[in-house]
C-alpha cells in the first residue's frame, strides 16, 4: 500500500445472486468489472469461514480458521464445472432478494451439494482433488473429521462427544473415520470445491489489476477444530470447556462491553512451539489474498480476559499479549507481510508502538471523527497519516446516511457542516464522507458499498450485541450502474486514487 489507491468493503454473502446469497459465481465477476470500471484497487471482504445459525452466522464465529464457508459455492460454476445439470437447479425458491434466509439457503444448497458429490462419487478420481486434499492436509484432515462427527452428534459441542473422542484417542478417531467415512469425503469435496472456486475468482480480480483484502480473526471459538485439535493452546479447564474467554471492556458499541466467547490464548505455550499453528494459519490466508486485515489486532499487545462464568464484559482485565516478539517471528517466515491492523476501540500507546516498528497500517473511521474536538480528534482527515486505511465506516457502524439520520447529535452534525464548509442535504451525506476520505492523506481508502450507493440504516451489516437480524444484507444487481461506476471514477481520478 505505497501509493493512493481506493477500494470497496462488500462480502460475498451480499452479492447478488439468484440462489438466495451471495457466492463465487458470475455476479462475483461482475463485481469485479464494477471495481476496475470505477478506478478502484481493493475489494475488502469479511471471513470466508464457515457459519452456523446458532450464532446468527457471523463470519467471526467458525468452527474452523483455515476451511472456507461451502454456502459460497457458486451452482453455475458447479454446472459449468459438470458436477450439477442445468435441471437440478431449475426449480428455485422464491428467495427474498435484499436479505438471506440463512435456513432455506443452506437448506436448498445442501441438495445441490449432495446431488454433486454423488457424481463425484461415481466417476473416477479426479487427480486435481487429491492434490487439493494432500497440500492442505494439515489442516483439512482434521476439519473434516470434525465436521463430520459434529453431524453425527446433531451439533453436539466436542466437550461433549464421549471421552475418547473429546480426548482424541487415535483408536477412537480411527474407528469414527471408517464410519463416517462418507460424510468425511463429502467435507473434503467442498472444501475442495471452495477453494477451486476462490482460485479462478481471485485470479480474475488480479488479472483486473483488483487486489483482495481479507480478514483474520485473533480468536477461534471454542467449539472449533483448532481448539478441539490443540487444546494446549488454549485457556481451557479440566474438562476442556473454556476457563478464560475473550472480549473487550465497555466502549463505543456497549455499556457493558462485548462478551466474545472464545478461549484466550495460552501464549506461554505457543511462544514455545515457535508460534507454529499461527504460522500455518498467516501463510494460508496469504495464499488467499494479497492482503490481510488482522481484526482485533491490539490483543496481540494486550487483551481484555474475563472468566467464562462472567454474563457480560465488565468484570474482566487486561492481561499482556505477545506483542514484538510474535510478529518478529511472524516477519521471519513471511517478510514483508502486507498486514493492515483493525486499531479500533481502547488504544494505548504500547498497540501503536508495535504498529509502527512494523510498519503496519492502522484504521481511521470518518463516522468517528466529529464526535469530540476536532482539533485533536485522530479519526479527523486532517490528523491522518499516510501509512492508514481510512473507512467511512465498517461492517459494525451504521451506514454513512443511517448515521446522519439516525446517530449523529447536533454538534456532530455542526462540526462536520463545519468541516466541509458549505450547506449540503441528508440524500447527499455519503458522497461528501467519500469525499472526505478520498482527499484524505491517507494512502489508501475502502467505502463500504452501503455508503456508495447511499443506503440507510436498514442496509447496516452488522449491529454489535445484537443476535438475531446480522449478517444478511444483499447488493442488487441493478444497483450496480455504469453511472454511479462513472461518479466513483470521477473522484477517484480527481483525488488521485487511480
């Protein structure tokens, strides 16, 4: 990120698409013709991970840091690839077009994956799959296994598989795998599919010259492969439930802080393994994508730990991270790593410190900027700095017209009246927050795709502390327009993003 450059925040569940959520198929490419028509260089995405409903399936909460979600399997591309005909999609749901029904989506998609693995199954084998399977094996082993038995339990959570089984006894693991062997395969098929997918769709973003940010999590939730797999890693108690578990003091989002769930990690012990598992996990996702947002990134320096029994966030403490010397050795294996850290909430010195040796570029948020004195307001176009992402909001703010609207208090509004220096209207508050940012200092800038197209607040991603109703905006594909392409370019051109 040397020099201006501008980009668009849209997850792939948004895009448009016709089997009820977004995915890696052809409105995935059009998107992409959308980035390059409008002068744009990065498309920033959330988590590929999987989901589940029973945590209102958000991409922060997985059961795995390295497999991809298969709801984002594109059917025309399982079509085009021979693995579905053209009749077993035909008869589609009514979908509703602006939102994801997460449970007849996956519904719908998980027949079109059975009627897909058992072509599969019935042809020979397919060289490209087993050279999949033994290059992520790692990891993949492990997931599918676990996949497996979390269906063969109805959901179960590990800790509560019988003992052999939450112990890992190889015996126990043996026999479970030639059971299930079946479903084992069929897990290792979409996961294969996945990746296939995300390889022609990641080449096509840099043969547009379009470069994709992703999205690293700190934690991995407790009912996971990872913690089900290296429970030493992990703050866990005698019976392997979590003992101290994450989340962050009251702040801007909650009065009572946000209770995160997942294990904290024993970084006494991974210091000692030389940080291995977060090695393979970093080089993977570099794999990925040519960028990466480490979200969360101050709990490498510090983080806030409560004890599992607390019901809310406040009684927790600040406990010392790994700090210079993980990314020393982070640095080791991957010089250079193009890390952007996610720098929000309570910052103290000691977070910028580590930033700033490294080089990483941290995150100004324009909805935060008019909320105290401008003067000294670091989130104020005229306090950044070039070596920052500057967003006009994420997926956890309100949009930039939802906020006008709804958040922003009469001396808010005031200051920013103030600060562009002329009358404008609530229908025009978006282009003037793009406009803010894009004549910022700032190297690089990302618009959530709400904001470019001026959505309310009904169109905000992510509302934190609330667990139903998250996660299921959708772009349509009429809203992505040869003039508003022709708008965006224009001030990408002015302000010298191109």
């Amino acid at each position: 990120m040397k020099r201006r450059r501008s980009g668009i925040l849209l997850h792939l569940t948004s895009l448009p698409s016709a089997f009820g959520i977004g995915d890696m198929g052809p409105s995935a490419y059009r998107f992409v013709d959308f980035l390059a028509e409008s002068g744009q260089t990065y498309w920033q995405i959330l988590p590929l991970n999987p989901t589940d409903s029973l945590h209102g399936n958000s991409p922060y909460h997985s059961s795995s840091a390295f497999a991809f979600n298969p709801l984002l399997i594109s059917p025309e591309a399982l079509i085009q690839e021979g693995w579905l005909l053209q009749e077993d999609v035909e008869t589609l749901e009514e979908f509703p077009p602006r939102k994801i029904d997460y449970k007849s989506v996956t519904a719908y998609r998980n027949r079109l994956f059975d009627r897909a693995f058992e072509r599969f199954k019935s042809r020979n084998r397919v060289e490209e799959y087993d050279q999949f399977c033994s290059a992520n094996a790692f990891w993949l082993d492990d997931f599918v296994l676990f996949s497996a038995l979390k269906s063969h339990f109805h959901g179960q959570a590990w800790t509560e598989w019988p003992d052999e089984l939450r112990d890992r006894h190889p015996d126990a693991l043996q026999s479970m795998r030639k059971i299930l062997r079946k479903e084992i395969e069929k897990e290792a098929f979409l996961q294969f599919l996945c990746f296939r997918q995300w390889g022609h769709l990641k080449d096509y973003c840099n043969g547009k010259q379009i470069q994709i940010i992703g999205d690293v999590p700190i934690y991995v939730v407790h009912d996971s492969a990872a913690v089900w797999v290296y429970p030493e890693l992990f703050e866990l108690d005698g019976g392997k439930r979590a003992l101290k578990v994450a989340g962050v003091p009251p702040d801007y989002f909650s009065e009572t802080g946000q209770l995160w769930g997942p294990p904290v990690y024993r970084w006494d012990i991974l210091r000692k393994e030389g940080y291995h598992w977060w090695v393979q996990r970093i080089g993977h996702n570099l794999k990925l994508f040519d960028f990466l947002r480490i979200d969360h990134f101050r709990g490498f320096v510090g983080y806030w730990q409560v004890h599992a029994s607390e019901k809310n966030a406040i009684n927790g403490e600040w406990v010392k991270g790994p700090g210079e010397d993980f990314f020393d050795v982070i640095l080791s294996h991957f010089p250079d790593a193009p890390i952007i850290a996610e720098d929000l909430g309570l910052i103290t010195p000691d977070v910028h410190e580590v930033m700033n040796r490294f080089g990483f570029p941290g995150m100004k948020v324009l909805l935060f900027a008019f909320g105290q004195d401008l003067p000294t307001n670091p989130y104020a176009p005229h306090n950044h700095i070039e070596n920052c992402v500057v967003y006009t909001g994420t997926h956890d703010n309100n949009t930039a017209k939802g906020w006008f609207e709804e958040e922003a208090s009469p001396e808010e509004r005031r200051r920013l009246l103030s600060y562009i220096g002329r009358e404008f209207t609530g229908e025009e508050i978006h282009w003037e927050l793009i406009r803010l940012a894009m004549m910022s200092v700032a190297r690089t800038v990302i618009i959530p795709m709400q904001d470019v197209l001026g959505l309310d607040g009904n169109a905000r991603m992510n509302r934190p502390g609330k667990k139903a109703g998250n996660w299921q905006w959708r772009l349509l594909e009429k809203e992505l327009t040869s003039s508003l392409a022709e708008r965006l370019s224009e001030m990408t051109h002015i302000y010298g993003r191109v």
